[in-house]
C-alpha cells in the first residue's frame, strides 16, 4: 500500500439490470456477470490502498448525482452496455469523455468499431488482415454466394450473443432458417460468414505504446462430440450446465510451436493497432486445417474476471491481477496529465 495510492478515488462502474425475471432470457447471463467482474476489481483496488466504491449504472441522472458527490479521479469503466443494450457501450465511455473523467480501457471509437463486427472486417479487407469471406443480411436470405458451411451471428453483439450450435449452416435451408431467428430476435443486421473448421486461439494484449501480447490460450476441441459443432458458441461460454461447455476447456498457454506463437503475435498487433486499441484487449483468431490464420474479431474492454481468460494469459505472463489492475489506474491518470 502506497501513500500515493490512498489519495486516489476510484469508482468502479459497471452495467446492472433493476430486475431479472423468472424467465428471463440466458443473453442477460452474460450481462450479470459483470457483477462479480466489478467485484474482483473493487477488491484489487482496495487491497492496493485505494479509495474506491461500486456504481452500477442504472440511471443516468441519478448516477451523476453519486459520481459528482463521490468525485473520483478515475472512472474504472466496466460498462459493456446500457440497460440490457450493448450498442449503449461507446456512448457510456463518450459519457466519460465529456464529464472529463480519466476512464480505463477502450475509446468510444474502437468500442464502436469493434461491435459492428462487418466495419471492422471491412477495415481488417482494407489492410490485408485475413478475416473469413462474409456477407451481410437485413432480411431472410433468397440466395447465398458464398460457399457453405457458414456460420450466421448478430452483427453488433458481444460476448457470443446469438451465436448457439444453430448458428453453422451446410445449406440455404437452414441458413434461411437461422438468419429469420436472428432478425426477429436481435432487430439489426446479420453477419453470415465462411465457417472456419480447426483450431480457435484467443490473443489478449496489455498496453498502449508497447503493448504486451500475453500467451495465447487456446479453446481445446478434442473433447466436442460429433453431435456439437467445435465453436465458441454461447453455450460454450456462458451456460455451464451445458454439455459444449464441459467439452471446450480453455488451455493457456496454447500447445504452440515458436513459430505459430510468433504469426499469432503478429496478427493480432496488427488488429490492436488497426482498431486502436486501448490498455487490454482480445483477438479471436482461427486456424484452417492449412495452417492460415482468420480474425474472427477483436474484443475491446474483455471480461477480467479472475475465471476469465484474460486473467489466465496475465497468470501464464506471471503477471498478478492487482499489477494489472494498477497498470490500467496509471494509465487512465497519464492520459489525464497528457
């Protein structure tokens, strides 16, 4: 503990629902869980001689009332959204830009980039970062000129929304089938794109000027049964009771030869610096059977959970969670003295 340490105010801001229903849909799963990230980060800061507070954004006008009476010195943004909307996660980080309050992570640019997941794969084309060939649906489809299996998903969501083992398609039937689901459903645009069968590794990085590329965990498909698709599907991530979650473990580091490890370093520095990332973030990558490499996406602001798999790449790095926890502290402060 430090005496510049207990000078500092932190609060730490997350998204929370008022209520959850009896029967409430498992997308909000993703949502709850935020909780218990807001709770690791408020222990950390506290265990390192902060002075900080929990504020779970549930209104606005309300909230600015708390935060103007508690007058922190930075924002630790956990906001992936608004009242159950993710597009609301750019504009909670510009919130914090306009009050003027240092914030960790991301900017409401590279948010906003890295949710509408067909801009980002534009600018990934634009620069030559292989991503899987796509196209984009706002009705059901009538054709389809990409050549199947495909995989369907809601173009603007996180955190695997709308991605389920109904998601990969092998004809125009079913891709009909799943894109009316998830127009109905989602109410945005529906990214269709080739389905990448093989390895998935997941890449977090740490840092601005020089950022750090941890060690890449891998999602270990060997157990997946022939009735499941190997994919990261929300079932996989989300619902543990669910026999795809059992059968996906994250293995971290990946089993990696120097070289893969160096072409996956690679690539995602490319996407951190295409997307401007900011402080932490995560690329999601597959690998064909031939060894070629696809971004998948890039995950801004990712969950930091301590059963989060950013947190087990810090752990491979040797690096502790209240070291990170304090790199994004100062980082926020710099930017304010900048």
């Amino acid at each position: 503990m430090s005496s510049e340490s207990q000078k500092i105010k932190i609060l730490v801001v997350f998204n929370d629902l008022q209520s959850v229903d009896s029967n409430f849909d498992p997308d909000i799963i993703s949502e709850i869980a935020v909780r218990d990230e807001a709770a690791a980060v408020y222990t950390a800061l506290n265990n390192c001689g902060y002075v900080a507070e929990m504020l779970p954004l549930l209104n606005i006008d309300e909230d600015l009332i708390k935060i103007n009476s508690f007058q922190p010195d930075v924002i630790f943004n956990l906001c992936e959204g608004w009242q159950s909307r993710t597009d609301q996660e750019m504009n909670v980080a510009g919130l914090w830009e306009m009050l003027d309050l240092p914030y960790t992570g991301n900017s409401p640019l590279t948010l906003g980039l890295a949710q509408n997941k067909v801009l980002s794969k534009n600018i990934f084309k634009a620069i030559g970062i292989p991503t899987p060939d796509f196209y984009v649906y706002e009705s059901i489809p009538e054709t389809c000129s990409l050549d199947f299996p495909l995989i369907a998903k809601p173009s603007r969501e996180d955190g695997s929304i709308g991605i389920t083992q109904n998601s990969v398609v092998n004809d125009l039937i079913e891709l009909k089938s799943i894109v009316g689901e998830l127009l109905a459903k989602y109410k945005q645009p529906i990214l269709v794109e080739k389905y990448i069968a093989g390895r998935e590794f997941n890449v977090s990085i740490l840092g601005n000027e020089n950022p750090l590329v941890l060690p890449p965990s891998e999602i270990n498909f060997e157990q997946v049964s022939e009735e499941y698709f190997p994919i990261t599907s929300y079932e996989a991530k989300w619902l543990s009771d669910h026999p795809v979650y059992q059968m996906t473990p994250p293995v971290c580091p990946a089993p990696i030869s120097a070289e893969l490890n160096e072409k996956l370093t690679s690539l995602s520095l490319a996407v951190y610096h295409a997307l401007r990332g900011r402080d932490y973030g995560r690329i999601d990558i597959r690998m064909d059977a031939a060894g070629n490499l696809f971004v998948l996406e890039y995950n801004p602001n990712p969950d930091i959970s301590p059963s989060a798999g950013f947190v087990r790449a810090l752990n491979a790095a040797g690096i502790s969670y209240e070291t990170f926890v304090v790199f994004l502290i100062k980082q926020a402060l710099n930017r304010r003295r900048r």
